[in-house]
C-alpha cells in the first residue's frame, strides 16, 4: 500500500504546484491588462492562450454587470485555493491514512 501512497503524495504535491503557478499566470495576466501590452508579443500570446479559456467560461458562466471592471480572475483565484485546500489536502490525507 505505501506505493499507492506514495504515488498520492506525489499526485497531490504536483497538482499542488501546477494550481500555484497558474494562479501567477493569472496575475501576469490581470498585471498585462492594466497596460496596452503588443498583441503579437509571444508570452502576451501565451499568457492569453493558458488563461482565456478558463476566464471566458467563468465570464460567460456568471454575467456580471458592466462596471468596465473584470473579476474573472477574482473568481478562478477563489476556485483555486478551493481546489488547493481542499482536493490536494484530500488526496494527502489519503495518503497519510494509506501509509
């Protein structure tokens, strides 16, 4: 059973990172959006194509009024620490009790 564990821990450490540095992706992004960054830049071109996907669905999904003001990345910010806190804590605990 320790391999299953250990793969677990493994699993959970790697999500772990992967959700930390899409969150600074995120904040990369909502930093290039207060500036007219060039459009045709390849980590502009980057940053939009990692992060537009998640933000468009989070737009779309809940229409918030027009205030000129995108709180999108607010939104994914908070479903990540969910995730973080709560899937990643779930599958170490799995872990834990499986060791």
């Amino acid at each position: 059973m320790f391999i299953i564990a250990n793969l677990l821990t493994a699993i959970a450490i790697i999500l772990h990172y992967v959700l930390n540095i899409y969150m600074w992706v995120i904040v990369a992004r909502a930093i290039l959006s207060w500036v007219n960054p060039d459009p045709y830049n390849p980590i502009v071109k980057f940053l939009y194509q990692v992060t537009e996907p998640v933000l468009y669905q989070i737009r779309r999904t809940i229409p918030l009024p027009v205030t000129g003001i995108d709180f999108s990345p607010i939104i994914v910010f908070v479903i990540i620490i969910f995730l973080d806190n709560f899937v990643v804590k779930t599958i170490q605990e799995i872990a834990l009790r499986l060791s």
